[in-house]
C-alpha cells in the first residue's frame, strides 16, 4: 500500500486483524467494535460536553483523540476513524444536522425524479478534507500499534437517509421512489457509488489499512429488491476500489442477503447477530472472513453471562482462519464500560491458540 | 371441529384456504391479507372517525362489521377477526391505553423480577369474552362464504409491549429480563402461554376455522435467544391447541429462525419480505404450507410493477400445494384501496390452474 510506504516504521504486518481479514492464521482472534468511540465512553462523553458532535468530526485533531480513546482504554485489534457516514452527503445542500438526542435529521429530502434531476455530483476532496487529514493524524499517532480502519456509508443506507429525512420505521419513501421512479433511484444510487469509491480511496490513500461500508439500514429490503436496485450499484462500488486493503460488507437484518452481499463483493463479510455465526458464514462464502456477531444487548448482562455467549460465537467460528469479533451493532451507549473491556479481555482468552 | 357440527350449513369444507393450509390442491392460489381490516379503507375510516379503537373491539357487533368489510370489497379467501394483540393482557393492570397515532401504550410496564412475582395468572374468560362473541357473530354473519381466522400475539411479542412499555428499538428492558433475570423471564412467558392457548383455544371454540400466532417482533432476537428464551415456551403453547384446525406461525424479520420457528410448531409458517418465498419454504420446511410473502411497500406501485412483484412470489411458490398469499406484514394505511383490490384479482388470476 502506497500509504505504508510513505509511513515506514509505523506499518502493522503482524496485525492480527489483518491477517483474518486475510483468512490467514493468527494467534487468537482479533476484536474490535462497531461505535467503539462513543457515548458509553467517559472520557468520550467529556469531550461531548465541550463540543458538537459535527465538531468534533471536523476537526483532526479532535477526531484522532476519539478515534485513539478505545484503542487505549480497551486493547481492541483496530482502531476505526471517528466520522459520520452522512458527512460525504453535506455537499448536496439537503440541509443535514445532527440535533440532540435525536440523530442526524435531513431538512430537504429527495424524494422525486424531480429533486433526483436537481443533485450535482459530490467534490469529495472539497467536502471531507477534515477526514482525510484526521486518517493522517490517526495513523501517525497510532506509530504501528493497531491498523486503521476506514469507513463510509453504503449508498442504499445513505440514499435512504437522503431520500427519508432520517431513520424511518417502512422506508416507505425510499421503496416508492425504486418502484416508481426506477431510474431516478439510479441516478441517485451512481451519484452515491461514486462518491463512496473516491471517499474510501481517499482514506486508504491516507493512512487507512482497511475499510468498511455500513450498509446498516438494508436489510429492510427483500432480496428481490436487493437484486435490482441495490446489487449492481455496489458491484460498481467495489469494482472502483483502490486494491490491495481488505473491504469489510456490513449490513443488519441481512439473514437472506447474505448470498448476495457476497456476490457484490467484500473481502470480509460482516453479520449482525440475528444469524447464527456458523450459518452465516456458510451463507456468506467461506473463502470471505467474517466479522462478528455478539448481540450488542449482551454487554448489559453480567460479565458471567457475556463469557457463555462470546464461547458460543467463538465455537460456531470454530478457529477457522478469518474470524474477526465484533459485535452484530454498535457499541450501545448505555452499555457499562468495564464490561466492554471484559468483552475484549475474554476474545483474546478464549480464543488464545 | 365442535363449531362446525353446531354451525351446520355454514361451514366451508371447499374453502382454498383451508386446502392450502392442509397443503391440498387448490383451483388457484388463496390469498387474504394481514390487517385487510384496516385505515386504508374508507369504510373503516367512516366507523374510526365514530367510534375509538378499543370500543370497536369491545364491541362484538362492531367489531363484526370490521372483520367483514374486507370480505365485501376484496373478495379475500379468508376473514380475520378483528381485535388486537395486547387486549388479552389488559387484566394483568399493566396500563394499557391506545393513544391516537402512537398505537398501544404500556403505562405501568412490567422489568423487574418483583414486577413479574406479582402478577397472577389472566382470567380469559372474563378479560375477552367480546371477542369470544364478535367470532360467533362473524362466523354466523359469513354464512359459510370464506373461513374464519382467529388470532393472538405470541408470547415473546406480547411480553416484549409488557416489558418495553410500548414499541422499542433495541428492546433493551426485554433482553435484560431474559439475560439477567431468566427465572422471571420464564414465569412471565409461562403466564402468556396459558392464557394465549385458552384465548386460542376459546376462539375456536367459538367458530373461528384457523388460527394464527403473531410473533410480529421475534426478529429482534438472535437464533441463541429463540432457542434458550422462546423455543420451549412455544413448544408448549403449540401442545395446549385443540387439535384440528390449522395454525399459522408468523414473524418478521425471521430469515433465521425459520427452522426454530418450524421446530416449535404450525402447520402454516407465516414469512415477511426479507427472504425469497422459495428459500423461506425449504427452511420452513415442505411438509409445512407457507403464507407470504409481498412486501407491503409494493402496492404503493403501480399495478403494472404490483403485476411483476406478484408474479415473482407465484413463480418462486411454484404451484406447489400449500402456499397461502398473504404480504410479508399488515397492509399499510397509505396504500391505495383500489391497489389492494388488483392485488387480490391479480392473484387469483395469474395462479388459475
């Protein structure tokens, strides 16, 4: 990677996470976690008292502070860039902000081939510089001890934020607008993909050893939909991919589309935890890593509790090279922190080979 | 069945529905609709604007009237009573109100393993005889046109509206109950099975020819969860059933759970949208019927594009005996009534053999 030679000397080659990504033998199984930097944090929630949440996201230095707090409180295998994956779409002008409490809020949603017709193509260099000079922060300040991972919004997810205004209990809007308006939705879909590759490829360029598309919310579409208005869109995705770093495909509720997230592509395929480990890497291929998949509700029970559920995960994976753990969500911000570390201490117990 | 020697003449033995369910040939493929009772009728919106939610359910005639109206205009293959999950827990003094738009809401929810020791067993015959006597009156009123379904919630969801209070996200109150306090979990679930199978079991006793478990939420849990915290509980319940008449199994969000949910019981194994039709049957298993599976979304289309969407879930059923269409989840209260109506010719159109 072009990154690691520019960064000599704070390259990670023995980095456990990214020998399983790689389905190479590693000496237990790498952890890390989805929303590791977050509220469940205090020494996050210090920082959130003082700033915005976009605040900090826009400034490196900030960033890199969050993006580094787990990686010294928790010993997890990976640190991941703090960011947002609805930053990549400010640039459209739909009036995107993050108000309290309630998450990220969408004032003018695209919802006609009308609006669709009106987007411009994403600058991506011009909208997220902040970004990429936190990513060159980040793996500067790391000096080789965990690799860097990288992530953007998978275009359903973010087109489906764009197109609903915000979460959305049918994504009702983002259906009738694939039924209806068909090549609209494409547009809107090419519009995203293309952004995303230069979004990712900028990251990677910068320092990122690894990247992850959150596909979170589609797991709300049946596999027929998946076929038609998502599939082709992120096989060009993954086509414009830089090569050479590992691309995590995570989704939620993605059960049944396992089989075709795998066939868009993805070196290590993420499950959320309402598969069972060892069926969804069946179902995900194995010749893909898999990444997972301990309800993020476990963490609020007893440490005693979390060790018979993390041996459960670690069984079904069964020691086969390319197990990453993780949890199936991200971190949940009323989860007690101590059990978080309990969480990492016991994959790397459990799983010491 | 008992109902059947007392309602002699108004029974249906010819019903598609009832062959379908018995995975016997049917001259096309039956189809009726999850709340085919429901805003998106006018009809129903004239009663509403009358009379509140609860006072139509608590009102045998009325409630009659509503379970019927579908029938005239869609000329469906089934009736559903109409009712509502959680009317059945209103004696355990949990607070139930239904607010306007909002839906059911829990005012004193149940969390805690005192919470659980205090309640006592539901009097089903004095909390729900209403519905009990809307099922006579609806099963008389059909003069033998199309079957009568009954209903309940099943256990698991019921308990997740007396735990969460309401509606949830991550349904966090019900995971720490079963994670922290699997004792009362299991007291809490053993009272919703006892009264769920007397409620059942009272229904058909009271004319219904079918009966169908909503487990509308069971998706949020894991394949572990269903196996240590509903499994054995569902098993029970399906034992308590009079013998007879079929039982249909529905969740969504349940791509995984298929074979749990086929393990616990159902002669019917209800599917959501999430997964192909085809590969929900095999995991259902084909000595089970199936019922399923459009995505509601899809009559906010066009006829044409309803047309395609309908075709696909024929095509995938095969024309193998057994399979009910139905969609993944309820109707939506913003389809248009004259889309619902296509949906229902469509069906019975392009399956004829």
């Amino acid at each position: 990677m072009g990154a690691d030679d520019k960064l000599s000397g704070v390259t990670t080659p023995d980095a456990p996470f990214l020998h399983a990504a790689r389905r190479e033998p590693t000496p237990y199984t790498p952890v890390w976690l989805m929303r590791q930097a977050g509220r469940y944090l205090p020494e996050y929630r210090a920082l959130r008292e003082r700033h915005g949440f976009l605040e900090l996201c826009k400034h490196p230095d900030a960033a890199a502070e969050v993006t580094l707090q787990p990686v010294e409180r928790l010993g997890v295998d990976a640190a991941i860039l703090f960011a947002d994956i609805l930053l990549l779409v400010e640039p459209l002008g739909v009036g995107l902000e993050f108000t309290k409490g309630e998450g990220p809020v969408i004032r003018r949603p695209v919802r006609t081939e009308a609006q669709v017709a009106g987007l411009t193509p994403i600058d991506v260099e011009a909208a997220v510089p902040f970004v990429f000079e936190a990513a060159r922060r980040v793996r500067a300040a790391l000096g080789g001890r965990v690799p860097l991972i990288g992530f953007a919004g998978a275009p359903f997810t973010v087109a489906s934020y764009v197109v609903e205004g915000g979460p959305s209990r049918d994504y009702l809007h983002t259906k009738r607008l694939m039924y209806e308006a068909p090549e609209a939705w494409s547009r809107l879909m090419a519009i995203l993909v293309d952004a995303t590759a230069r979004y990712l490829n900028g990251q990677l360029a910068a320092g990122a050893q690894a990247v992850q598309l959150f596909d979170s919310w589609v797991g709300v579409l049946g596999p027929e939909d998946y076929r038609a208005f998502v599939l082709p869109h992120m096989r060009e995705l993954f086509r414009a991919l830089a090569p050479g770093a590992p691309v995590i495909h995570f989704g939620t509720g993605t059960a049944a589309l396992l089989p075709l997230m795998r066939a868009a592509g993805g070196d290590v395929i993420g499950l959320d935890w309402r598969v069972d480990l060892d069926a969804g890497w069946a179902a995900a291929g194995h010749d893909r890593a898999v990444q997972g998949n301990l309800d993020p509700a476990v963490l609020l029970a007893r440490p005693a509790y979390i060790r018979q559920r993390v041996k459960d995960v670690l069984d079904r994976a069964g020691g086969r090279p390319g197990h990453i753990f993780n949890l199936g969500h991200g971190v949940l911000q009323q989860t007690p922190v101590e059990h978080v570390q309990a969480l990492v201490e016991l994959v790397h117990e459990m799983s010491a080979r």
